[in-house]
C-alpha cells in the first residue's frame, strides 16, 4: 500500500506519518507540492500512484482567513478540488480532516455527522466547501471532523499554552467557547484506523469529552504545578485580536466513530499524556 500526506510535515502529519514504514509513505510539504496548481497534483500523485491520501493540507489561521478570504478559498477549495479530481482519476481512496468549524455553535449538546453544517467564518465556510467538493467527485473517501488539535511543535494555541505557562506568562483564555480537544497523536490512530478500514463517509474524531479554554488552561496549570493567577479568564467578545466569529459550543459527537472502532479516551487523560511527555522535564 503506498499512502501520500499533504501537509504532511505539519502537527498531526508528523504525527500520522511515524505510523508507517518509509517505502509506505510518501510526506508532502507545500515546497514538494503546490496544491493549488492541479498540474502540480496530477504529475507528482501519477508518479507515486498512491492508493491512499490523506489531505491533511489546509489554511487554518481561522482570523487570517477573515482578512484574506481569497486564500483560504484557493488553498481549501480549489487546492482540495485539485486533490479530490487527480484522487478520482487513480482511483485512490481520500481521507479529508475537516473541522468543527463547519457548525455555528447554537446547538446545545456535541454536534453528530447527521446535523447540518452552518459555518459562521471565512475558515469554516471554506472547510465546508471542501468537505462538498471530496463527497460530490470522489467515489471512495471519508471527511473527518476534528477539533482544537494540540501536540509537540504544533504551531497553535493549544500547543504552545503549556510551553507560555511555563514561562509565567499570563494568558487570556475564553470562558464561552466549548470544544472537544484533540491530541495529534490520538487522531493519528484514528485516522490510520479508518484507512485500514477504508470506512466510508463522514465521522467525527476528538478525544471525549469538551471543555472551555479555561478549562483546558486550568487543567495544564494543575499538572504543571502552576498558580492558575497566570490565567485571565474573559469573554470571546473581548478577547483581544480576535477577528473571526466562533461557534461557541462545537463539541462532537464520537459515538458513531466509537460504534465503527473504539472510543476516544478522555481529553484530560490525551493532555496528561502530552505534558507528561513533554514538559515534565521543564518543570
């Protein structure tokens, strides 16, 4: 079986690709492929001839996207149409991850694959094109949902919290923004679970369970051993720099995902795990 990760070197890409031989896998960066530029895709997928690919390749500065829509649209529609036409031509099978942004967040209780995508930004409004484009030109894929995915290096706030305590930073974390977190390392084995399946459809994959920011925040500063006064606990309304409207409840609903394959462990026991692997030492 030959696999092929766009935006393979970015957080659950490092993640994804560890869990395959060398001579399975081939990891693209956005140097090695433009996938904005479907001669790009074509030429370089023909080559490898994949049986698998994984799209991991995406626009994700959700307040970026606001300012520059533009490229959020050619890299998550037409640089996913560009994926999704070469994958049909192959015949090789595509696993999209999508987000929990594709929601608007009035809904009360975790969003399941069977309730309607609303999206409410740039971001999420051009994941949700991204999922119809998969499903309306590939016979054989499934578009995952995940959300607040944090882990080593990974170049988001979830990441980088703990590293930001660490140094007695304080952080303005939101009360009224509930999501299920996400370890790149547990939805890299979800993912590979679904490929060896090759299940197909629409699943939702986080780690069980959902929390406020603050939540998360409270939680690294308890194992760190961290004085929570480093924490400012507000409102999404006055958090600073923030440009992008969120849903303010979009956790989800794994239990179709833990039907098929197993559930999820909880988001305290993934980030126990992570900070314990990665941050113990600094203490």
């Amino acid at each position: 079986m030959k696999i092929v990760i766009t935006g393979g070197t970015g957080l659950v890409g490092r993640y994804l690709s560890i869990c395959f031989k060398s001579d399975e896998v081939v990891v693209l960066s956005r140097k090695d492929c433009d996938i904005t530029v479907f001669e790009s895709v074509r030429k370089l997928f023909y080559r490898i001839m994949p049986d698998v690919v994984v799209h991991l390749a995406a626009f994700t500065d959700v307040d970026l996207s606001e300012k520059d829509p533009v490229s959020a649209f050619k890299v998550n529609v037409s640089g996913t149409n560009n994926v999704a036409l070469v994958c049909k031509k192959i015949d090789a099978y595509i696993v999209y991850v999508s987000t929990d942004f594709v929601f608007d967040g009035k809904k009360k209780m975790p969003y399941s694959e069977k309730d309607i995508p609303e999206p409410i930004s740039i971001y999420g409004k051009t994941k949700f094109e991204g999922e119809r484009v998969i499903a309306n030109n590939c016979k054989k894929y499934c578009i995952v949902r995940t959300s607040r995915v944090f882990g080593r290096d990974g170049n988001n706030f979830a990441s980088n919290l703990p590293k930001r305590l660490l140094q007695r930073e304080r952080m303005y974390v939101t009360t009224d923004l509930i999501t299920s977190p996400t370890y790149a390392k547990d939805l890299a084995e979800g993912l590979l679970r679904i490929m060896e399946a090759r299940f197909c459809g629409i699943l939702h994959f986080s780690n069980s369970g959902h929390c406020s920011w603050y939540d998360f925040a409270s939680c690294v500063c308890r194992y760190l051993g961290l004085k929570k006064d480093l924490l400012v606990p507000l409102s999404i309304k006055d958090f600073p720099q923030s440009i992008a409207e969120r849903p303010p409840f979009s956790a989800l609903d794994t239990s179709f995902f833990t039907e098929n394959f197993y559930r999820p462990r909880s988001w305290q026991q993934a980030l126990e795990e992570y900070l314990e692997e990665e941050f113990s030492q600094k203490i």
